[in-house]
C-alpha cells in the first residue's frame, strides 16, 4: 500500500494554509481598492494555521484563546472602520478561520469542505443578494415553515410501516417529501432569479426543475394571449418536457443506483429526442422580450403534505397492485401514477425495486410508462389551452417521444 511521505502533522498545516489562502484571495479580490483591509490573502493563511497550531498543541485552551484573540482584533476593525464601512464580513470570517484550521487536525476533509462553501457563498454575494430581494414574505414564512417540518418533524416519525403489506414507512415519506421539495425549491428560486432575464428557453429549461406541466401550462396560457411568442414557447416546453428524464433519473440515483444504471441508455435517448426537436424549433425563434414564468411557490406546506399522501398511495397502490396482479399491476400503477405526479412514480418503483419486491425490468417499465401519460396530459394542455397552433408545434415532438417511450417499454 502506498503511503505518502510527508508527515501527517505536515500535511495538517499545508491544508489549513490553502484554506487560508483560498478565503484571503477571495476576500482581496472583492475588496482590491480597500487600502483598510482588516485581513487579506497574507492574513488568512495565518489565521487558519494559527488555529491548526492550537489543536495541534493539544492544549485544552489554546483554541478558544486563539479564536478570542483573533475575535478581539476583529471587533478592533470594524470598531475603527465602522464610520466608512458597512458590513463585517470580512472580520466575522476572520473570526471563523482559526476554527477552520483547528477542526483540520481532526477532521481535514470537513475543514477544507467548508471553506470551499464559505469561500463560494461569498462569491455568489450578488446573485444570493438577488434571490433574497425577489423572495416575498409570504414565500419566506413558507420555506422556514416547511423547514421546520423537515428538521423538527421528520425526526419524530415512526420507523416501522403502518400498513399490512409492510409498504408505507413515515419516516421514509417524509425523506421522500423533503428531497422532492429540494429539488423543486432549487428550480423555483433558479426561475426566479433567471428565468425573466434570459429568455424562454431558460425559464423552460430551470421551471422544468419544478414542474413540467406547470411550465407547460404557464406557457399555453402565455402563446394564446400572444401568438408571434408561439416559437419560443414551444422551446421552453420542450425543454422543460426534456428535463423531466434527468430529474427522475436524479431521483432513482439516490434511491436505488442498479435502477437508475438500468434506465440510464433509455432516459438519454428520450431526452436527446426531445432536445433535439427544442434545438430545431430553437434556430427558427426570432428573439423576443422575456417575461418571468408563474409558477407557485412549491415548498408551500399544502404541498408538502400533499406530495406525502400521494407517494404513500401511489407505493400503497403498487404494492397491492404487484401483490395480486404481478407485473401488470404495477404497471397500471405507473400509468395512473404520472397523471398525478411522475417524480412519486420514480421513487415509489425506486423503494420496491431496492427492497427486491419487483424486478428491474418491472420498475423501469412503470416509471416510462408513468412519463408517458405524463406527455399525454401535457399534450391535452397545449391543445386545451394553447391552442391549435401551439399543438401543431408541441404535437410532433411529443408524438416521437412517446412512440419512442413505446417502444423502448415493448423491449424489457
């Protein structure tokens, strides 16, 4: 077995180094004409490895001296500073590097990891400074709401399942539910951010993180009130249409690998279909204002426990199903499934195949079938709403990429 040469205690002092000098270069790069400094790219390394050297002692009180002389400095400039100066940045990350370095002695990975973040939180200032002026109060009461449900509550839900056929776990519900709101949450604030400036393609393309359908009838709605939008709407729904495989596929990845392995060639030929045709109808778009998508809030608690008692149906509904009608049970259950909710399908046939209750074969025959009446709904949407014209657009696309799904479901 190789081992590396450089003593441990060595390799310790040049990881808290690199953390400093990580947090210095980004503190002197956003603060290059700032002839008052309190600590750049030289301090910063100094920092980290003063608090590294500390828990290197093994002195019990060398770190909190370290951290109360380096917080005494701190609070010394932003005192003589405050009058031309807003904001402490830059002193309370001054503060938090000797600890940075200590936790390196005894968890390296765990030090670097984090001053990765923070350097790349401090980065992102502007668009994160974006994100929290274009969130409402409604939206942020919402988000801590269901933060409090996620941290607080989930904690407290059984472990065993509540049902005879040993199908629905709460407290495996609730993980359900909090990955799935993640997921929303990260395309909602992406939408909110980028979506108004950047054209419909992108809108599409991050709304797709949230809901497809919703894209789509937002979009529907918008090229019947404005028919000359017709072309660059019909990009976005195809590309919010294309990210729902990658986001199933994200789902499945986390639940069950060997599924998400199996359906890995299958999902990419349909998303390459589906943005194959936004790509066509992208070149043919002439540039038009954008306008931000509406979609709803969705980490609202509405919502979340909505999503809770649709997948315990849908895993409830499969698990009977496959129980008393094999394979073409479970099937039906994807069908119905995704007129509901696709991403539910993924990780209720996700559980069961990883629990070995159901066959690879059968689990991803379910979930396409699942995307499928999901492209059907859709499809009812654009015709519904859109209008003729919008469908003429959507229709072909939609028509090869479930003759496509067909196909590859009459190959297991």
């Amino acid at each position: 077995m190789y081992r590396c040469p450089v003593d441990p205690a060595l390799q310790g002092a040049l990881t808290a180094l690199l953390i400093g000098l990580l947090l210095g270069l980004e503190r002197q790069r956003s603060h290059r004409d700032d002839q008052e400094l309190f600590a750049g790219i030289r301090t910063f390394p100094m920092l980290t490895l003063a608090g590294y050297l500390a828990a290197l002692s093994g002195v019990s009180w060398a770190v909190p001296a370290a951290v109360l002389g380096v917080a005494a400095l701190a609070v010394a400039s932003y005192v003589r500073t405050a009058e031309t100066q807003a904001g402490a940045t830059t002193e309370a990350l001054a503060i938090l590097s000797p600890l940075l370095g200590a936790v390196v002695f005894t968890h390296p990975v765990v030090a670097a990891a984090g001053g990765v973040v923070v350097a790349l939180l401090l980065t992102l200032k502007t668009p994160l400074h974006r994100i929290a002026g274009s969130v409402s109060e409604v939206e942020i009461l919402s988000i801590l709401k269901f933060a409090v449900v996620a941290v607080v509550l989930l904690p407290l839900l059984p472990t065993t399942a509540v049902d005879p056929w040993q199908a629905v776990v709460p407290r495996t519900v609730g993980w359900v539910v909090v990955i799935l709101c993640a997921v929303s949450l990260l395309g909602y604030l992406l939408v909110r951010l980028l979506g108004s400036r950047a054209g419909w393609a992108l809108a599409g393309l991050l709304g797709g993180l949230v809901s497809s359908t919703a894209v789509t009838l937002s979009f529907a709605s918008r090229a019947r009130e404005t028919p000359a939008l017709t072309r660059s709407l019909t990009v976005g729904i195809l590309l919010a249409s294309s990210i729902l495989y990658a986001r199933g596929l994200f789902l499945i990845v986390v639940f069950d690998p060997p599924l998400a392995w199996f359906l890995l060639p299958r999902l990419l030929a349909l998303f390459v279909v589906s943005l194959a045709f936004a790509g066509l109808y992208f070149r043919s778009a002439p540039d038009e204002e954008t306008s931000a998508v509406q979609i709803q809030n969705p980490v609202e608690l509405g919502r979340a426990f909505t999503l809770a008692a649709l997948f315990a149906g849908i895993l409830l509904m499969a698990r009977v199903a496959e129980d008393r009608l094999g394979t073409q049970g479970l099937w039906a259950t994807g069908a119905v499934g995704g007129l509901l909710d696709v991403d539910s399908v993924a990780v209720a046939v996700a559980r069961m195949r990883a629990q070995q209750i159901v066959p690879v074969e059968a689990a991803g025959g379910a979930w396409l079938l699942a995307t499928m009446t999901n492209l059907l709904v859709k499809g009812g949407v654009v015709l519904a709403v859109g209008g003729r014209t919008l469908f003429r657009r959507i229709g072909p696309a939609f028509g090869a990429v479930a003759a496509l799904t067909v196909t590859l479901i009459a190959m297991f």
